[in-house]
C-alpha cells in the first residue's frame, strides 16, 4: 500500500518547504470555513491577485502527514495531502488536470479532531508546482476556501476585473500633490498624482466650494475627466486604492508648495480615504 508520502506527495512537500508558503505556516491558518456575513471582498481579492489559478473542486481523499514532515506545523494544526476533483478552472492560463493535489495545513476542531473534508466543495487559490501538471500550492495557508454562490460569483467577478483590458493599476504609492485655492473663501482644487506598478498615470482630484459637499474623482489617464467620480465600492478600482494608498499623504509629496496649499492638500487626501472607508483586508 503506498504511503501518504510516497511519490508526488513527497515531491510535493519538499517544493513546499523551500517556498514562501513555508514561512507562512508558522501562524494558525484557516482551513475551510463558512462566513457568516458572506465573502469580503477585499480578502477575495487579495487571494485572487496573487492566484495564477483559481479552482473549484471537490475534495476527493485526504492523507493526514505526521513526522518530521510536519514538524513545523503549529499546535493545534494539522497537514493534509489533499486530492480533488477539478470542477471548473476559475482563472488559469490553460487546461488544467481534472484531480490535483495538494497540502493543506488545516486546524483542529476545539476537540482536537481532524477536520473531515472528503465531499467538500471548494475553491482552492492556487499556483502551478513546476513540472508537475497534477499537483498546485495553495498561495497562502487559508488559501482553499468553502465554496458558496457568493463567494464563487465574486471570485469571478474579481477576475473579470483582473484580467479585463482596462484593469486598473496596483498603487505603490504617491506622487506630487498640488492645490490651487479659487476665488472664493472655501474654494480650490487639489490633485495628488499615484505611482503605480506599470507607471500608467493615475491621479486624485478634489473640488471644493463655498456652500456644497466636496466633490473627488479618479482618473486612469493623463487627461482629468470632469464627469467622472470616485469609484463604486467593491470594484477593483476601489480596492486598489482603499488598500494601496497610505494612511498619510507623505511630506515630499508637498515639498514643492506653500505651507498653506500643502495643509489643504492634506485635508484632502485625508477627505478622499474618508470616503473610500478602510480596505477591510485581513
């Protein structure tokens, strides 16, 4: 009778622990569970971005490992050799196997028994293990997820998003910022100019005046639209700057303006991550 270690699972295991994910094992990650309140966007898509595949499956088989092979693993936690059959290829750069495999550091239940999977419908957010076509990694710990209606139709959505021709840029972080005060007590404009990975021009801009709510836009080009606004909550665009802007708009970004113009220009940046309300990333 073969192993739980033999053949592609010990391959397996030693790519595992010479990769990143080793380093994250070292804290209790989540196994499948069910959120009460549905998927967080902003979690989902953080899996979702680093996933160069994205798989619903239905867990075949699982294999408990024991020994120095899981002599990392936390108390509390148990690693699995998991085999599922491949339902659909959510995000995925071709075909892919229909029954892969993988390890699954899970926790135990608060009786200390092992988590039954076997039948459990899951979306797992994966990458390729080289040479090895029939065996993926999950990205991080609490990267195989329960499936719902919910959480796959936002899976998918993100990587609509994701994979669209107009996708917005990742932030890495903030440029120049400008303000020019109008006419008007009350009155003025600031811009703030992003960095993102792929340079393509990214900007903020925030209109105030005497008497109404203070107006912000995002603009994906060089030119400023004047009808566009702020994105809608739980899109990508959103989620790039609610979680990639910093909390403060950093000093050298105003080193070139009056003092007064670079308070302004703070009070707006301040207004815009206000609005865009916290990431809510885990």
């Amino acid at each position: 009778m073969m192993s739980p270690l033999s053949s592609p699972c010990a391959a397996l295991l030693a790519a595992l622990l010479l990769s990143p994910y080793a380093a994250q094992a070292q804290p209790v990650p989540s196994g499948v569970a069910v959120p009460a309140a549905g998927p967080d966007y902003a979690d989902l898509a953080e899996l979702v971005i680093g996933s160069p595949l994205v798989i619903d499956a239905t867990i075949r088989s699982t294999s408990r490992i024991k020994g120095a092979e899981a002599a990392a693993v936390p108390p509390g936690v148990a690693r699995f050799y998991v085999e599922a059959d491949v339902t659909a290829l959510v995000r995925g750069p071709g075909a892919i196997p229909p029954r892969v495999g993988y390890l699954l550091d899970a926790p135990l239940d608060s009786d200390g028994r092992i988590p039954k999977y076997k039948k459990t419908r899951v979306l797992l957010f994966a990458r390729p293990v080289a040479g090895r076509a029939n065996q993926v990694q999950l990205v991080t710990p609490g990267a195989q997820r329960a499936w719902s209606p919910s959480t796959d139709a936002l899976a998918r959505k993100i990587v609509g998003e994701l994979v669209a021709t107009d996708a917005p840029p990742d932030i890495t972080g903030v440029g120049n910022a400008f303000h020019v005060a109008g006419s008007l007590p009350g009155e003025g404009e600031t811009q703030v100019f992003l960095a993102t990975a792929d340079r393509r021009p990214v900007s903020l801009s925030i209109l105030r005046r005497p008497g109404e709510a203070p107006r912000w836009a995002v603009a994906l080009s060089e030119i400023v639209d004047d009808s566009a606004g702020p994105p809608r909550r739980d899109t990508l665009l959103w989620y790039r700057l609610a979680c990639g802007l910093p909390r403060d708009l950093p000093e050298r970004s105003t080193e070139s303006i009056a003092p007064d113009d670079a308070a302004k220009a703070r009070e707006d940046y301040s207004f815009v991550l206000e609005q865009l309300g916290p990431c809510g990333r885990g």
